[in-house]
C-alpha cells in the first residue's frame, strides 16, 4: 500500500482513445466499443457512484448495530405463580425470549444495505486496481459485517431449541450477544480501514467519522494511510474486547467447557489447505460438532504445550482457542525473547491475517553471524511473507526460492511495515526459521 490519494490513483491509467471530444457522463457499465471517455474518467465516475453507497452502508449498519447492541438478553421478568409448576413457568421464559428473537429480527430486517451501485460499476471501476481492490475489500468486510448479525439470530435460536432454564439460556445468549457485536464492530472498522486508502479529501473521512458515531464509535478518520492505521488500531482494541468476553466465558463455565466454532474457514493458509483437499471452506456439522465438544485447556501453563495446542486449534479452523492459548503463553515469565515475539507475531497473524498477504508467515528466529541473510539486512524477528513476490507458506519455500543463482528478493515485515531486502542466490540463508503459529524450526 503505498497511501496515495485517490484523485492521484485515478490517474495512473489515463488512456487516449482517440475518440470524441464529448461532456456527457457515462454512468454504468460502459458500453463496449466507447471511445468517448478514457478509462480513467469512467473508473472516477464509478468511484464517486461508489463512494455514496459505501457512505449509506456505514450509516446503515452503524444504527443496525447500536440498536441491536442496546438490546441484549434478559431474564424472564415475572416470578413464579401460585400453584404454577416449573414446567409451566420456564415454558412463560422461553415465549419471553421468543420475543426478544423477533425483536432482533426486527431490526436486522430493517437494515438498509446496498451493493447494487457497486456491481453496475465495478467493470468501470476495474480499470484502477488499487481502488478497486480497496473497495472490493470494503464490501468484503460489510459482508462479514451482516454475517456476525445473521449468526447473532442463529444462535438465539440455537440456545432456545436447547433444553436450557432461563438462566442457562440466557448467560449462553449474553455471551454471543458481546461476542457478535464486538465482531460487528471489529469488521466494520476494517471496512473504514480500506475505505479511508480510497479517500482524497478531509471531509470524505469526517463523512465516514460521523457515520461511525451512529455505533458509538469516536473516530477522527483521515483519508489515506494514517486513516487506514487508526481505523485498524480501533479494530484490534475491539478485538482485544471479544477475547476478555470469551475468556471471561470461559472461566464461567468449568463444568462445561465448549469451543467457540467459526462455521466458515476465513484464514488464507487454512482455505489453501481445504481446497488443495478438495474441502468445502465450511466446516461441515460433523466438524463442527466435534470441535464444539472439545475441551479447552485453560489450566495449562507451561508455554512449549501451549504452542503445541495453538498449533493443533489452528489446523483444526478454530481460531478462539488459538488465540487463547497465545495469550496464556504470555503471561509465562520463562518464555525466551524470541518466543516471546513469536508467541506475539503469531497472535498479530492469527487476528490480522490480511497484513501478511495471505502467507502464514516466516519468523526469523535466529541468524548465523555473517551469514546471507545477516549480510543482507535481515534481523531475528523479521517475518518473510514473500520471494521474489511469491507467497510463501513454510521455510522450505525459501529453500527452493535461494537455489537460483539470481538474487532474491525477500519482502519482510518488521515493526509492522514492509521491507524489501534483496538477497544473494545460491546460498544458504544461515538462519533458523519457522512459520508462525506452528513452532517447528528448520536450519537454512
């Protein structure tokens, strides 16, 4: 990402088609065989068709999410009757929060939100990639956006299916109550990240920051890059919030210690991994009923075992448990400094996977003195994403990309930025290495 402004992005690829001189605007997908307009004004004129729906949607879903957030589960309100069995009484409790469902529902059926105006003008829109990628990115995230409310719904109504008193049913539902609306909240700010790398003008982020406010989000947002980096960091605040609910849930429950399941697999390495396979990228009910039964360890302390079982979570699509054995395995007085960045850089992977342009990512964990890639500039800690703009996914990649006798180049991430070091090829890296998440290390 190179933060340039969207006005300077809409003029890289001006094209003379040496047609007409004509002011009429072309709006939609344009007609094939047009000359009259070059590609770079149709791609501006979609991207301010674009823009205002993108601006609706955030002010749409913000009120959405407010006032399903300001409506949470309660206790049944009544007492027990004279003469009234339990039976009866937790039959009155659950047609309560029957009504509370159709409630939510309500106002998730109220939501207002469009992407039409995107695929009439996407076509046009193509001809500037970055852009385009941006807003794909953006709509990307809405979608997930809609997904937590819809998984909101599904499990209020999982939880009243089950044979569950009123309070079992509802401390499960406050639980994903807290735990889908900060999910909301979180893909929603990691929609106004990659919005505001679209956005030119100040009053294009002072637009999007009061939008926000409509979910009680305060958020300055500029355009470009230092927009982007606060919209993130709001993102991983309200992260670290659904991890502090899920452990607290954890803790809560001893005697009944169930995973949290995301039905559908997200993480770049885990989806290459399903699909080389042949697998669908939802879990199917077989896995997730396994998955949901597992237990999680949460009275292990010694940090080697719990990489162990933030390995083994990875692999099997739950993230909640990876992330938490990663944050117990910091609270260890006795981890290296290395492990300890490790431990760090693998949670940053695990909450962020789009930073590391959908590599696992490779750490560096420890350099040979004089070696290839001390010389070249590489420092224990970095984390290799790519050669030669080639994802790669374990440190045999690096192998197989140091045997050609060309120099390599080798994109890192360092203190969170991107660093492209150029590396001699045909020699070994001298360096232990390691992909994230899965501790297993391998001298190059």
């Amino acid at each position: 990402m190179n933060g340039d402004t969207s006005e300077e992005l809409f003029q890289e690829r001006n094209i003379s088609t040496g047609g007409g001189n004509y002011n009429e605007r072309i709006e939609g997908n344009y007609i094939e065989g047009d000359t009259t307009t070059s590609a770079a004004q149709r791609a501006t004129n979609a991207y301010e068709e674009i823009k205002s729906e993108i601006n609706s949607n955030f002010v749409n879903l913000s009120l959405t999410i407010r006032a399903v957030e300001s409506n949470y589960p309660q206790k049944f309100w009544d007492m027990r009757r004279a003469n009234e069995s339990e039976l009866a009484y937790q039959d009155r409790a659950k047609s309560y929060f029957q009504e509370y469902i159709s409630y939510i529902n309500a106002h998730l059926k109220l939501l207002k939100f469009s992407d039409a105006t995107y695929s009439s003008y996407k076509r046009d829109l193509s001809h500037q990639r970055d852009i385009a990628n941006y807003v794909k990115k953006t709509y990307g995230c809405f979608s997930e956006v809609r997904d937590y409310l819809a998984r909101l719904k599904q499990g209020l109504r999982h939880n009243i299916s089950l044979n569950l008193s009123d309070s079992e049913r509802v401390s499960r539902s406050i639980v994903s109550h807290k735990e889908y609306v900060l999910s909301s909240k979180v893909f929603l700010m990691r929609a106004a990240a990659y919005f505001c790398l679209t956005l030119g003008e100040i009053i294009d982020g002072q637009i999007l920051s009061t939008a926000l406010e409509g979910v009680d989000i305060a958020a300055s947002l500029q355009p470009g890059k230092e927009g982007y980096k606060t919209a993130l960091s709001i993102a991983s605040e309200l992260h670290h919030q659904k991890v502090i609910v899920l452990q607290e849930s954890f803790a809560a429950n001893e005697k009944q210690k169930t995973r949290e399941v995301e039905r559908r697999v997200t993480d770049p390495t885990l989806v290459m991994l399903r699909e080389k396979s042949g697998l669908s990228l939802n879990l199917s009910e077989g896995e997730m009923f396994s998955l949901e039964r597992k237990t999680v360890d949460e009275n292990q302390k010694n940090p080697e075992e719990l990489f162990k079982l933030a390995a083994h979570s990875f692999f099997e699509s739950d993230g909640h448990a990876a992330l938490f054995y990663f944050e117990k395995s910091l609270e260890s007085d006795t981890l290296s400094p290395i492990l300890r960045k490790f431990a760090q850089l693998s949670l940053n992977r695990l909450k962020y996977p789009e930073i590391y342009e959908e590599s696992i990512g490779v750490i560096v964990m420890k350099l040979i003195p004089h070696s290839n890639f001390s010389i070249a500039g590489l420092l224990e800690g970095d984390v290799i994403v790519s050669l030669n703009s080639q994802v790669i996914y374990e440190p045999m990649d690096i192998a197989s990309g140091l045997a050609t006798h060309n120099p390599v180049l080798v994109r890192v991430i360092r203190d969170n930025k991107f660093l492209d070091i150029v590396v001699k090829g045909g020699e070994s890296a001298g360096a232990a290495l390691s992909q994230l998440i899965i501790l297993r290390v391998f001298q190059l």
